[in-house]
C-alpha cells in the first residue's frame, strides 16, 4: 500500500512538474488571473448608489450583484429548458396553450359548419 501511494505521488508531482514548465499553459493562468483581479478591483471600487443616493455597501454591492446573477442564471436556464424541450420534442406549456386553443377554433368551426349542413339538408 505505501508503494502505491508513493507511485501515485510521484506520478502527480512529475504531472505539476511538466504542467508549471509549459510556457504557454502559465500565461493563461496569469493572464486568467489578471483578469479576475481587475473585475474584483473595478467592484470594490465603483461606487454603486441607493434609491437615496447613498452609497452602498460592500455586502450590499454583494447582494445587488447577486440578485442580478441569480436573474441570469434563471433566464439562461428556462432558454436551455425550451432549447431541451424542442430537442426531445417535449411540447413546453406555451405549446400546449397554442394547440389547445387551435383545438377550440377547430371545435367551433366544425359546429357551424354541422349546422351550416343541417340547415341545408332541411332545405
């Protein structure tokens, strides 16, 4: 058991090794990085304003910026759930609100023209 786990140790650490060496693959991390800190800078320091006219504070900026991604979210996942639907082809309500009333238009004229050919075989 010691000798796996000292495999497996040496198997990652060689895996670090070859991964902190490639150039490429380091640049993106620091470039990731860069980024990610320039947006939490540019957050901490804009000056977000209440309906008073107060700034805001950090936990409250949080939560502004929270509701928001949490409104997101939603709306990207009722689009992948319709793009879902259609390709299982699930019929979403919207669809089947719009069969059921071609139904009741289909129903309607169907009855008028029964009474349409009742009138005219009385004739």
């Amino acid at each position: 058991m010691k000798a796996k786990t000292l495999i497996e140790l040496l198997t990652l650490s060689s895996n670090l090794y070859v991964l902190s060496k490639d150039k490429e693959l380091m640049e993106k991390f620091h470039n990731l990085t860069d980024k990610g800190k320039e947006k939490i800078n540019s957050f901490i320091s804009s000056s977000v304003k209440d309906d008073d006219g107060n700034e805001m504070e950090f936990l409250q900026k949080i939560a502004l910026k929270a509701h928001d991604f949490k409104e997101e979210i939603e709306a990207k996942i009722s689009e992948r759930v319709v793009e879902f639907y259609k390709k299982v082809n699930i019929a979403h309500i919207n669809e089947i609100n719009i069969l059921q009333s071609q139904i009741d238009n289909l129903s309607k004229e169907v009855a008028l023209l029964s009474a349409q050919l009742k009138s005219n075989e009385s004739k």
